[in-house]
C-alpha cells in the first residue's frame, strides 16, 4: 500500500515538472526589440526676396517703386520672382531719370499702357551680367510686357546697353543679382516706340541758381568814384547859381539907372 502511495506520487511529481518544460518549448521565441529610425527634419522654406522692399532701400527707385505699386504691377513681378525655376531680370530706372522728361511723358499715358510701360523694364527669366553677351546674339529680347515689346542688349567693351526705341542707356550698376532674381540701375527711362510715336521732350531746365556771396552792395572803388561825382556835381551847380544871381542884380541896377533919367 505504501509503495503503491509512493509510486503515485513520484508520478504526480514528474507530471508537475515535466509540464513547464513542455510549455516552454512549444511557445514561440519573443521578437527582437525593434530599432525606430530617426524622423528627417522638415526642408526649409524657400528664401524669395521682397523687390518692394529692396527697391524702396537701394536706389533712389522711389518713383519707379510708386508706379509698381499703383498699378499693382509689383505683385506680378513678385510672382514671377518667387518661380524659382526661371526667376526674372529687372531694369529699374533711377529717379534722375524720370525726372529729365517732362511730366506729361507718364501722365498722358493710359493705365494699361503705364502696365505696358513698366512690364516693358523686366524679362521673364535670370539673367547675370555675364550672360548678356550670350544674349546679344539673340537680339531682339522679348520683354515681360510680350511681343512686340522687346529690347536689344549690346556688349561694347564690358559695358552692357540697353536699348529701346528712344533711349539706349547703359547698365549704371548692380543692384541685385543672385539667382532668381536680377536688378540692374539704368540712367534713361525705357522708352518702347509702341507707346511713344516720337521722342519724348526733356524738363526744361532748371533756372540757374544765384552766386553765393553776391551782393547788391556798391564796391567801394563805385563808392569812391560816386562821391566825386556828386562833389563835381555840386560845385557846378554852385557856381551856376552864383552866375545868375550877378546877372540879376545888374539888370536891376541898369533898370533903376533908366528910370532915374527919365524922371
């Protein structure tokens, strides 16, 4: 009985042990803690210049600028500047320059030709100073306005002109000109003949200004030769005055003698 007892429990036993190694080898492996890669930053924002704001502190643009954003022209050479697969090119006259003309030039001009007008001063793409002799070669140049509005650009020894139908000023300088966008200063307005049949006429100019240290003050050497003048002036009538009163008397004398005589 008691071996029987034993024999049960040593079976018992060997059931309890053998159950957790059965268990722990048909259950599956763990997975391998997984390696999270890191998130790539965001691309930065693309950099578009402000050609209001770059024209209004180079310069003087200032009446050029006035224009661009009176007629909202500025917003459309913006657009294109901010497509930076093309960029533009833009010729800003200085100030000087719209001030040589007479005002009626700008003034006489319909809204969509002052459009025209100021299109007329940029290309649809980058252009660097170099690149212009290249593009000689292909004269004439549309212009942002569109056909027929186009320039010829002409490489004389270094210098680049611009040429229209009644202007051909030369590039002055580089305001801007890092890819997309180009701004050169010129001294002469653009002038398409489209727009103006003939020549336009210059200001008149202005009136010359006064010397200074000018003076309406006698020199002296006027004084000096005024006051011998006036004495020789003066001596003369005295004398002329003494004359006629010696006279006088003696016709006095002669008439008193007359009279005496006849009485």
């Amino acid at each position: 009985m008691v071996s029987k007892a034993a024999i049960f429990a040593t079976a018992v036993l060997a059931v309890h042990l053998a159950a957790p190694a059965s268990a722990q080898t048909s259950s599956p492996p763990a997975p391998a803690p997984m390696s999270l890669a890191p998130t790539p930053a965001p691309a930065p924002a693309p950099h578009y210049v402000d050609l209001a704001e770059l024209l209004s502190v180079a310069g003087p643009f200032h009446t050029f600028l006035n224009y661009l954003e009176k007629t909202n022209v500025i917003e459309t050479l913006q657009s294109q500047a901010n497509n930076t697969k093309v960029g533009i090119t833009i010729f800003v006259p200085k100030d000087s320059a719209f001030a040589a003309l007479k005002k009626s030039t700008f003034s006489n001009l319909t809204s969509d030709q002052l459009k025209t007008l100021l299109l007329y001063h940029a290309f649809p793409k980058f252009y660097s100073l170099a690149e212009f002799k290249n593009l000689s070669s292909l004269n004439p140049v549309n212009t942002f306005a569109g056909s027929p509005y186009t320039l010829n650009l002409t490489d004389d020894m270094g210098s680049i002109y611009v040429q229209s139908m009644w202007s051909r000023p030369k590039i002055a300088s580089s305001v801007y000109a890092t890819k997309p966008v180009a701004i050169y200063a010129l001294n002469k307005v653009l002038l398409p003949m489209q727009l103006f049949s003939k020549d336009p006429p210059l200001a008149p100019a202005p009136a010359p200004a006064p010397e200074s240290g000018a003076s309406d003050a006698p020199s002296p050497a006027d004084g000096k030769a005024g006051g011998l003048t006036g004495g020789k002036g003066d001596s003369t009538s005295g004398a002329y005055n003494v004359g006629a009163v010696s006279v006088a008397n003696s016709l006095l004398l002669a008439a008193a003698g007359c009279l005496m005589l006849l009485w």
